[in-house]
C-alpha cells in the first residue's frame, strides 16, 4: 500500500476486475433481456417477466412478488390476457402456429450468453496475476481470494448449465433474471472472497444472499398442465416457503453480524479487519466476535443456525440448491478465515472453544438428522451440516496454529485442507444435486399443496436400470461424499483430520471419525436405492445434453480429483501459504 | 544422471508412456463401446494395433543405444500432502525396466495374435471381451514394469492379479476354471499383504516408498531384512515358489494362450521382476537372500520331479515353469541378480514358444492329454519342430549356467546340488512330453489332426527363431540387454551339460522306440506318491478347512454377534434417537429464529467466559 495516494484507481480497477466483470455481465444479460422483443406467441405469454414490463413505471411489492411466485401479475391490463391463457392455453393458440410448448423457450438462448461470460471471467482469473490490492487495502486480490473465485465461478457455471432445462420447461418468460441472479450472488462471492474490510464483508453478505433468497423462491407454474376452467394456475408453494425462510433467517442473521461488527468498529475505531488485533481485550470485543461468528454460523449452515438448511433445500428448485449449497458455505468459511487469520490472529486462541463447539454441533446435529431422512434433498441438507463441520476442524486446527498453541506447520495444513476440502466437495455435492434435477425435475408441479414427495431415496429406486451413465455419476459423487478411500472425498477428509491431529485435536478427530460412520450409513443409502432398489417405473431418464454435461462434468471431476489429488493439492496448499505469508 | 537419447525424434520417456498408452486406448475402446467388443474379429484388430504400437516403442527402446546407466523420468506426483510427496506415477525407464518393456510387448502382441487363430471359434462377443482383458493385462504389467516406486509397481501388480483372474476364468462356464480363477485369485493376494504391509515398513520407516540406496540406508539392516521378507512372500505368491506354488498347476484351465502370456512368460515372471527392480533392498538382507536361496532351489527340484508324473501336457509345463522361476529365484538369493534377469529373459521366449506349441498340438487333437497325443510330428511338422527347439532351448539355455554359477560362486553347495539335479530331470520331463506326444505311435485323434493356421504358426516362428538366435548368439546378446559378465566357461557348465544330456538320454531311453512305463520301474511309484503335488494341494486344504475356516468362523462369530450386535443396537439408537430429535425441526420459522438466538447467546456466553 503506497502511503501517498491510498486510493489508485488502476489499481483497484485491476484487483476488482473479477468482480466487476460479473456485474458488467448481469447487466448486459439485464439489458439484453430489455432489448429483445416480447414472445412472438402472445398467446404463450405466460406470466410477465421482471424485465417485460420496461413501459410501466416502477414495479408494486406484489407485482415483484407475483413475479418471482409465477403469479400472474395483479394488474388489470395484463391480467386478463395472463388470466385467458391460464385459464385456456391450448384454446388460444391458432392450431397452425408451431408454437413452443412453454412460453418463453425461444429466451433460453440468453443462458448461452451468461455461459459464455462465466466462462471468460474463469479464463480471466485463471490467466490474470492474482497480486493486487484495491482501495487501499479494502480488498486484495491474492492467490487465496483467487483459488475462491475460481471454486465459486466453477460452481456458477454448474448451477447455470444446470438450470437451463428447469428454466425453459418451468419458469418461462421469468428465465433470464434467473440467470443475473446467479452472476449477481457471484459478483458478492468474489467480493467476498479478498474482502479484509469489515464494512465490505458485511455488504458483499448481502450481495450474495439476496439473490439467493430470489433464486429459492423461483416456483414452477403449471402451464400447459389440466385444472378445472375458472381457476388461476396456482404456482407451488414450497418454493416460496423455502425462499421465505432462508430470507427471514437470513436476515436475523445479517442484523446480528452487523450488530456485531458495529461493536467492533467502535473498539477499533477502524473498519479494517487487521486493526481488529489492535482492540484492547474487553468483553465487548468478544462479544462483537460472537456476534460476527453467529452470523458466519448462518451462511455456514452451521447447528444450531442450520434449521432453513432442510426447508429451503426441499422446497427451492433443485439446480437453484445445487448452487446454494455450496458455493456460499465456502464463502463463509473464507470470511471467518480472513476474521481468524487476518483479524484476530495470535488471539485466535479465544475463541477456539466456541468454533470447537460449533465444529462438534454441526457434525452430530447433521449427522444425526441425516439418517432418517427420507427426501434425498433434506438428507444432502443435513450431511452438508455435517460436511461443514468436518471443514471446521482444518479451521480449528489454522486456529491454534495462529494462537501458538500447535506447531505452526499446522496452519498451513488446516487451511490448506479446508480449500481442497471445498474443491473435493463442490462437485461431488452439485453432481447429486444435477442427478436428482435430472430425475425429477421435468415433472410438472402437479400438486401445489404437495409437491416434495418426488425427491424421495424411494424415486431414485432402480436408476441404475433407467440410466445407468447417471447411476453412475451419482454413485461417483455420494461415494466421494461419504469419504471412501480413492475418492478425492476421502482425502480431503483425511487430510482435514490430519491437520486437526497436528493441531493437538485428537478427540475431535475420534469424534468426527465416529460420526462419519452415520455419514457412511445414510450415503450408503442412497447407492443402495440406486442399484438394489426395485424401480417402480422403466422409462429411462434422459437428462439432456446441457444438464448431462454439468453431470458429466462434475463426476468426472470428483473421479478425477481422487485419482489424481496432487495438483489441487499443490494448489490448496500454495493458496494457503501465499494466504498465511509462509 | 546420464539422460536417455531421444527415440524416434522424441523423448525416451514419452515413447515409454506411448507403451502403455497404447493398449490403454485399446483396453478403453472395447471395454467401454459394446458395440465394436461385439464386433468379434475387428475388436481384435484394435487391441493388435495397440500391441504392436507398443511393441514398435519397446524395441525402438532397446535399440536406443542408451548406455547401461541411462535414465529417463517423465513422473509426476501422484499422491502429495502439504509439505512432501508420497507417492509418483510416470514412466521411468532404465536398464532395468526397457528389457522386461520389450519381453512383454513382444510375448503380448504373439500371444494376441496366435489367439486370433486358437479361439476363432468363440462367440463374437467373448472373443472381444478376451482381447480387452488381453489390452488390461498389458497395461497392468507395463504400469508394473516401468513403476518407479513401490505404489505404483503395487497397482500394477494387483491389477495385474485381476487380469489373471479375469482370463483363467475366461472360460468361466467350466467349473474347474472357475475354480482354478479363484484359487489363483486368493493365493496371490494371501502373498499381497506382503506387499501392502511391505509397503507400509518401507514408509513409516524411511517416508518413502522407492528402492534407492538412500532409502535402504534410511532402513537400516534391521529393516531391509524386514521389508525384504515381506516382499519375498508376495515374489513367492506371484512367481509361484514352494508351497504357494499350487495355484498355477491349476490356471492352466485358461486358453492355452493365456497360459502362455501369464503363466509362463510375463506375469509371473513379476515376481522375479520385484527381485530385479527392488534389489538395493534385497542386497541389504542377506539372511532373506539366504531363505530365497534354498527356497528357490527347492521349488526347482521340486517342481522338476512332479513335472515328470504329468500326464497333461500344460501341466508339464506348468511345473516346469515352477522349476524355473526356481532358478531365477535362486540366483537372485545367491546375488547373482543379472543372472536371474537374463534367465527371465530368456525363458520368456521359449517357454511362450512350448505354450504357444503345445497349443498348437492341443488345437489339433482337441485334447491336453500326453496319452491322447503319440505320432504328431506326421502330421504336424513345422509345430512339432518348434516344440522340440523349444524343449532343447529349455533343457540346455545358457542363462542356466550363469545361475547356477552364481549360486556356485556364492558357496550354497546345498542348493547348487537341487539345481544340477533339476537341470537334469528338466531334460528327462522334457525329452518324455517330446517322444510322448509327436513320437511313438498315433493315437486315434492323431489321424484328423491337420497344421494350425497361419495366424497360430507365425508367432510360433518368431518366437522360435528368437529362441534359437537367442542360443545361438547369447554370448553377443545378453550382455546388451542384462549386465552379465562373460559366461563362465567352469566346471559347473559341463557339468550342467553333462546331466541334461544324461536326462536326454533317460528319457529317450525310456519312452524311445522300446517305451516302457517309467512308473512300472522300481521305487519310483513310491517317490512320486511322496511328493505328488495333490500332497501339497491336500496340506493347503487341510490347512483351509481346519485352520483358516475355523479362524473364519470364530470372527464371523465374533462379527455377527458382538461387533454387530453392539452396530444393531448403535444403529438402532441412533435411528430412533434420530426420529425423535427431528420433531424439533418444526416447519416453523419463528422455531428457526429462536434456535438463531439461542445459538447466538451461547456463542456470545461461550466467547466471552473463554477468553
């Protein structure tokens, strides 16, 4: 940091280009969406996008929500024509016209568009130099920041393949917002990833958990389904349930890390999180701490802040949970490293009692809650608590490194176990994700009332006979999960409790070791439905080309990574030693 | 390090990866399209390609001109932690590993295409299913071959183990060879966790997983003697030494093709590779080489005897094998590791060319009895020829001189005397297949037997010319490719010489044109009843029914009762612990909040009393 002009432009140009390239990009896709012309089957209208009523001033909290619900919109002019084709679709389409079978098809174009900027923003930061800093040490761009980047980008492009089909067949006209509420949750993830200033952390937060509670909310309508004349589409529910209550603790949450943060800002007298070292010890600091981390615990998913985890996964739209089960937990984690590491630092030790705590919640809890789980998302729910906990002791193990109370080879191994430990889990976890969307996500909502009984263990029964290739890629994945030897899961794992063991944490490791047997158990589970069970149905599933890639891409990452773990490991482990200065 | 030269333009090392490579793309190609493995014979031609591109690269290897201490090491890390590396996987070529590259590319792609011919009547379907594990075998031995640290050798060496089983159970409809599938199977990996737990020594020791002289120094004696022991018992399991020899008798149910690539020529022939590759450890462990000396002279004598009680004709060769990796192992335990290398080497080639052989005379008479055979070489000249230049290759190469002056030159007179006493009944067993089955009078198949076809003769040639140049020339040959000393022209060697003509001479004797039955001669019924393989096979049983399955039985005990019991009731705990503590997952957000709150007041309590 040059001391004589602390704010350079170019500079901060330069370290922030991730960032902004993904929000340059949700606008042009905005505008693109704006500038196209409205569906040129009036008919197949369907409910009116965000971005299609461009001539109609301001948009009311209802229109917004009746957009985002699939609701026809309340108003009187478009309602009606909303109204007529909900109520008669098939009847008001002329019988020449080879019209597409969902309204808005001919937009899903538009996903190729945010495919094609996700992949340049990747290329640029695994090409780009990642040494810089911006506004004068508010946000650096280092080779920890960028290893993030490039997890969460991959994990953007997964949820955007993924999503295409489940867009085009459900969500109609509304599709393309979807897609600049994706790059907008990315643009506050690489924020997030380099922020070392408490004020920005707490926006970037923000910037990727709105989007998301958006994304969660997004309901399948039921065009082109049967009901009685006279009677509206109803949209599901649960989607708004989910998005609902991931907002509402959300938002607690959100007020809770600002209270926190407050706190602090007001014993340093500075935003920065370095300057946290220098705060006088007082319980108020540590309560300002407790704060922040409760609010870490939230996006972390981490017992007993995890209770929306199951709710919002069962009811959101598989590919939407697909992204948001993992690319904001690794966020997360990286905040409260930056807090750990940069801000704390030797008086990490502290608060390794309460992080121990929650490490040891978090596996029993998700563990736990896991087993009798029938639904296949609420069981990947909890053995995601379950995995953040695992994740947990490479930051206990960074912790006591950095409180001098381990050898300090530890904090290196901790953190750089903790980052292989994202990048083992990010495919794994969206694969079984893409497999169930796959499998249940061309189904129609037929029941709005209720809609979750399809994504039960009971309907992945025989897919290895309907499908062997997906069987395949999820057994792939729920294998890696369940950290059997020569799945990369296993050496994460391994490596994580290692770096635990190190640190002085051998009950820690026995109890994460014992609570990975249930973890075994309830994977298990899921391989045994696939290939033992009797498949009530024999039509083969047929994901398509798109979502087929994203499967494709993900076992094959998962596969590849336990084979061959030294290059990320190499990676993790340079990220982590740029991160820690060694 | 002296780099390797360039090959075909390239880097040596890559010419090495292509090796592999190559049948790894074949084995690929028809395991995963069913369609072109259904296809049968063009299934065949893709796995030939492969093997010939890998052949072509092999001998491009050897005639590099590459001096002796040339090394190229093109590896990457494999398994890595933060600090250091594990484990490697790559190519790593050297004056060890470019020979066995060669014996096995070569072995592999004759033995491929004498299949065409042998197994053309099979369905079209198993023909190509024969062919990708024919492709997986190649790249399993060559991963072995060119392992430039024991995990890597280690995965070969299993896969390896998997291809052997999946190929002696080709014919898996049979029960005998499925059986005989099996048995292989749990014997050599009974010998495997010598090598896992070698492996594990070799690591918690040293923290590392090669054979360097840094690591043998790193081990100390004690240690060299440990893991060299424990590699010895996996040699033992793969190169079949007495008594874990019993499994290959019985692989003989594969196709004689099979037979002839694994069971002779290459896969057990890993055994003795290891000896090769890890020898610095070896050498370190001169009780172990003192065990394997005896143990290997043994099983040579040993195996000799019964192979003359045979009246199967693979079988001969089965045991004869057995004799053989003997001397190989023998040699390796008197220190003369070159010797047992360049007899490796050279029974690779002509113990294919007997498999290869007798398969033709096999494929003729629809039978592998010895009593079925009598009067062939009527029929059969060009096979019948090649059968006999291999079983004077076998009773008089000259690799077996140098092992036996090894053995000599180390002062193990006890197993010098089982060597000279194998060396000649190796020629009496030979001589009686040889008279029993193309002399003598025809036996009523031998009337329709008609020559193989051209596919089957044409690596029967080769290999026979390859036996005869390699006789010939051994002198000139062997030291290009093993850094043997000049042959010494001892006593030892006329001795040898003398014995094996003394067992030519028996053995014409006997079954020459006045035959009689050897086993009508006195005592002989007696001694062969004593060391009938069947004893051995009987005592291995015995051993499984009364030691193993009751070992077997009392942990299932235990595992069904007490572990399971104690994993029921866990698991049963834990499931309805589990369902009860789900009730507090409500459904209701303000629930949620709460739980938010309480969360945060512990953490805030926790974090303020810990400081």
């Amino acid at each position: 940091m040059s001391g004589a002009s602390p704010f350079d432009w170019l500079q901060t140009l330069q370290a922030l280009a991730v960032p902004t390239l993904l929000a340059l990009s949700a606008v042009v896709l905005l505008l693109a969406d704006l500038v196209l012309p409205a569906d040129p089957h009036p008919a197949n209208t369907g409910p009116q996008p965000i971005g299609g009523r461009r001539n109609r001033g301001p948009l009311s909290f209802r229109e917004l929500r009746s957009s985002i619900a699939g609701l026809p919109p309340p108003t009187t002019a478009t309602a009606g024509a909303a109204s007529v084709s909900a109520d008669a679709p098939h009847a008001a389409v002329p019988a020449e016209q080879p019209a597409p079978t969902v309204p808005g098809s001919w937009r899903a174009g538009l996903a190729w568009i945010a495919v094609g900027q996700l992949l340049v923003t990747l290329a640029f930061r695994l090409l780009a130099p990642a040494d810089g800093l911006a506004a004068g040490g508010v946000f650096i761009d280092d080779a920890f920041a960028a290893y993030l980047q490039v997890g969460v980008l991959a994990a953007g492009l997964l949820a955007v393949l993924g999503l295409r089909a489940h867009a085009v067949r459900h969500f109609g006209r509304r599709q393309v917002e979807l897609y600049v509420l994706v790059l907008s949750s990315l643009c506050g993830m690489t924020l997030l990833a380099g922020a070392r200033d408490l004020l920005l952390l707490a926006v970037a937060f923000e910037l990727m958990g709105i989007p998301l509670y958006v994304l969660a909310s997004y309901a399948k309508t039921e065009t082109g389904l049967p009901h009685a004349p006279g009677t509206l589409a109803r949209p599901q529910r649960a989607p708004a349930e989910a998005g609902l209550k991931l907002y509402l603790v959300g938002a607690v949450s959100a007020a809770v890390t600002l209270y926190g943060l407050s706190l602090l800002f007001g014993l340093t007298g500075s935003t920065l999180v370095a300057r946290l070292a220098d705060a006088p010890p007082s319980p108020l600091l540590a309560l300002g701490v407790a704060f922040v981390l409760a609010g870490f615990g939230f996006k972390l998913g981490l017992a007993p802040f995890h209770f929306w985890i199951p709710d919002t996964y069962q009811g959101a739209p598989t590919p939407v949970v697909a992204f948001l089960s993992v690319a904001p937990k690794a966020l997360g984690l990286a905040a409260l490293v930056r807090v750990l590491a940069d801000g704390l630092g030797a008086r990490a030790g502290d608060w390794l009692g309460p992080l121990l705590g929650l490490a040891v919640a978090a596996l029993v809890v998700g563990n736990v809650f896991a087993v009798p789980q029938q639904n296949l998302k609420r069981l990947m729910g909890f053995s995601g608590v379950a995995q953040m906990g695992t994740m947990l002791l490479g930051v206990a193990a960074l912790g006591a490194s950095l409180a001098g109370q381990a050898p300090s080879e530890a904090a290196v191994s901790g953190l750089a176990s903790l980052l292989f430990f994202f990048a083992a889990y990010l495919p794994a976890n969206t694969g079984v994700f893409l497999v169930l969307e796959a499998l249940t996500g061309p189904l129609p909502a037929a029941d709005p009332d209720t809609p979750h009984d399809r994504d039960t263990l009971a309907s992945l029964a025989g897919l290895h006979r309907r499908s062997p290739g997906l069987a395949l890629a999820a057994l792939v994945c729920v294998l890696s999960l369940a950290g059997i030897p020569f799945a990369v899961g296993f050496w994460a794992k391994l490596w994580v409790m290692v770096a635990a063991w190190q640190a002085g944490f051998a009950w820690l490791v026995v109890v994460a070791a014992a609570v990975s047997v249930l973890g075994l158990f309830y994977y298990l589970r899921v391989a045994r439905a696939m290939y033992l069970g009797q498949a009530t149905e024999t039509a083969p599933v047929r994901p398509g080309g798109v979502l087929g890639t994203a499967i494709a891409l993900c076992a094959l990452a998962t596969a590849g990574m336990g084979l061959w773990p030294a290059p990320w490991v190499q990676w993790a482990t340079a990220a982590a030693r740029v991160f820690l200065g060694r | 390090m002296v780099a390797f030269p360039p090959v075909f333009g390239m880097s040596a090392a890559v010419v090495g990866l292509a090796t592999i490579v190559a049948p790894l793309a074949a084995f690929l190609l028809l395991g995963l399209l069913r369609p072109l493995r259904a296809t049968g014979t063009p299934a065949a031609a893709v796995a030939i390609v492969a093997a010939l591109v890998s052949t072509a690269c092999a001998f491009a290897l050897v005639f590099a001109g590459a001096p002796r201490e040339a090394v190229a090491d093109l590896t990457v890390p494999w398994l890595v932690s933060a600090g250091q590396t594990w484990a490697t996987l790559g190519v790593y070529l050297d004056a060890t590993s470019v020979p066995m590259l060669a014996v096995v590319t070569l072995v592999g792609l004759c033995v491929q295409v004498y299949s065409l011919g042998y197994l053309h009547d099979e369905p079209k379907e198993s023909f190509g299913r024969y062919y990708a594990f024919h492709s997986l075998f190649l790249v399993a031995m060559l991963l072995l071959v060119v392992a430039k640290d024991l995990l890597q050798l280690f995965v070969g060496w299993e896969l390896v183990g998997l291809a052997s089983y999946l190929l002696i159970g080709f014919w898996w409809q049979k029960p005998s060879a499925a059986r005989a599938a099996v048995k292989a199977f749990w014997l050599t990996k009974l010998a495997d966790i010598g090598l896992g737990a070698a492996i594990v020594v070799l690591y918690v020791q040293t923290h590392a997983l090669d054979w360097s002289p840094a690591t043998v120094q790193a081990l100390g004696p004690a240690g060299a003697t440990l893991v060299a022991a424990l590699l010895f018992v996996a040699v033992m399991g793969k190169s079949a030494q007495f008594p874990l020899h019993v499994w290959l008798p019985d692989a003989m149910e594969g196709p004689t093709p099979v037979s002839a690539l694994l069971h002779a020529a290459t896969m057990v022939a890993a055994g003795v590779y290891l000896l090769v590759r890890a020898w610095p450890i070896f050498d370190a462990a001169p009780d172990v080489r003192l065990a394997m000396a005896w143990i290997g002279a043994f099983t040579g004598l040993f195996a000799s005897v019964v192979a003359c009680a045979q009246t199967d004709i693979k079988k001969v060769l089965a045991y004869s094998t057995c004799a053989q990796l003997g001397y190989m192992v023998a040699a390796a335990g008197a220190g003369a590791i070159d010797a047992a290398y360049a007899h490796l080497i050279g029974h690779a080639a002509f113990k294919a060319l007997l498999f290869l052989g007798a398969g033709c005379l096999i494929h003729a008479v629809h039978s592998n009895e010895l009593a079925d055979m009598g009067g062939l070489l009527r029929r059969l000249k060009f096979s019948g020829g090649a059968f006999i230049v291999g079983a004077l290759a076998l009773g008089l190469y000259p690799s077996k001189e140098l092992v036996l002056a090894g053995v000599g030159h180390a002062g193990l007179q006890g197993p010098l005397v089982l060597l000279l006493a194998a060396a000649g009944l190796t020629a009496f067993y030979m001589t009686r297949s040889v008279l029993l089955a193309l002399f003598g009078p025809a036996s009523a198949h031998a009337d329709h037997a008609h020559e193989a076809p051209a596919s089957m003769l044409a690596p029967v040639l080769l290999l026979a010319l390859l036996s005869v140049a390699g006789f010939a020339l051994f002198d000139s040959v062997a030291p290009v490719l093993v850094a043997v000393r000049e042959r010494p022209h001892s006593w030892l060697g006329h001795i040898a010489h003398g014995l094996a003509l003394a067992g030519f001479a028996v053995g014409f004797a006997l079954y020459g044109p006045r035959r009689r039955d050897a086993l009508a001669l006195p005592g002989v019924r007696a001694g062969l009843a004593f060391v009938r393989a069947a004893a051995v096979d009987r005592a291995f049983q015995a051993a499984y029914r009364m030691g193993l399955l009751a070992f077997s039985r009392s942990v299932a005990w235990v595992d069904r009762y007490l572990i399971d019991g104690v994993m029921n009731l866990s698991a049963f705990a834990s499931q309805s612990g589990a369902e009860r503590a789900r009730r507090i997952q409500t459904g209701k957000t303000y629930d949620y909040l709460t739980a938010v709150v309480a969360g945060l007041l512990l953490l805030a309590v926790a974090s303020v009393y810990a400081r």
